[in-house]
C-alpha cells in the first residue's frame, strides 16, 4: 500500500484557501461587480431543463 504524501495535500490546502482568500478580497473591493456576475450566469435549473 503506497504511503500519504502530506506535504502533496498540505499544499492543496494551501492553494485552495489562498484562492478562497483572494477571491473573498476581490469581493469586498468591489462588491457591485459581483451582483453584476451573478445576474448574468444561469440559473442550475434552466440549463437541466433546456437540455430534456
């Protein structure tokens, strides 16, 4: 059985939540940017029934 590499998933962590970080600072720089975003995506539902 192959052993954990820790340091391989401390790292993933790491990157993860320096994105999370990042893309939470971005937000506050400009909050209505993000309203602007949100508005303009797809809702989940729409796309599943466009496709039956």
């Amino acid at each position: 059985m192959a052993k954990p590499n820790y340091a391989f998933a401390k790292r993933q962590r790491d990157l993860a939540k320096k994105q999370k970080k990042e893309e939470k600072r971005l937000r506050k720089a400009d909050p209505s940017s993000e309203e602007q975003a949100e508005s303009t995506e797809p809702s989940e539902d729409t796309t599943e029934n466009s496709l039956d």
